[in-house]
C-alpha cells in the first residue's frame, strides 16, 4: 500500500511538474465539500452501471474509494483544467441528470477530437440525404 502511494505521488509529480495549480474554491471547506459530492456521483454510476468491483464512498487517503477517486480527479481539473467538471449547482442535480450532462458532455469532446482529423466523418454527423 505505501508502495503504492509513493508510486502515484511520483507520478503525480511528474504529470504536473510544467503546470500551475488553480484553485477553484474559497476555502478547503468547500474543497471538500465538491470531493464529496463528486465522490457520491461516482459511487451512483459505479452503481447504476453495475461496476463489478464493490466501490464504497470511502474516505480520502484510501485508495479506490470514490472519496480519493474524487480527489484524484479534482487535482487533475486543477491543474490541467480551466474549471472543474462539475459546478456546485451541478452536483446538486439529481444523478440521473448529472449522468445525462456528463454523457452530453463526453459526447460532444469525442466528436470536437475526431472531428479535428480531416476526412472523417462520425456517424452521428450523417445528414439525411447523405445515404
């Protein structure tokens, strides 16, 4: 387990190393507050898809929990994103709705990547007339 922890946090060292922190909230209060909410997210998808693996809320510090799961993803947000994934009004939503905006979300990235490459042309971009 320590071995473990060692080898993310080097791993972390080196991802970040070029890149400067954001820091989205007031305080580390409402720091929590989002890792938490994000955390019970995580741990009704993981639900809701049937996950295999038992994912408990957990705590921070317990590796595979949805608590650092959460965590990990807010300090990847922090340092390589503009804003977070998800606002505070958003966290509040209902999960299924949250579900929904964080597919609408995933789909519109993935047709903004592979639209970029010249030529290709995604299935859901095919109009009407086009067969």
């Amino acid at each position: 387990m320590e071995n473990l922890i060692k080898w993310t946090n080097l791993m972390k060292n080196e991802m970040y190393k070029d890149k400067v922190r954001k820091n989205f909230f007031k305080d580390e209060n409402q720091r929590n507050l989002w890792i938490r909410l994000n955390a019970e997210h995580i741990h009704y998808v993981a639900k809701k898809v049937d996950f295999k693996q038992n994912l408990e809320i957990g705590k921070l510090g317990e590796p595979f929990s949805c608590m650092q799961i959460s965590a990990n993803q807010l300090d990847y947000d922090e340092h390589m994103c503009d804003a977070p994934r998800f606002s505070f009004e958003e966290l509040v939503l209902p999960h299924d709705e949250l579900l929904k905006l964080e597919r609408k979300r995933n789909t519109e990235k993935i047709k903004k990547m592979f639209g970029e490459i010249d030529g290709l042309t995604l299935l859901g971009d095919i109009e009407d007339g086009d067969l």
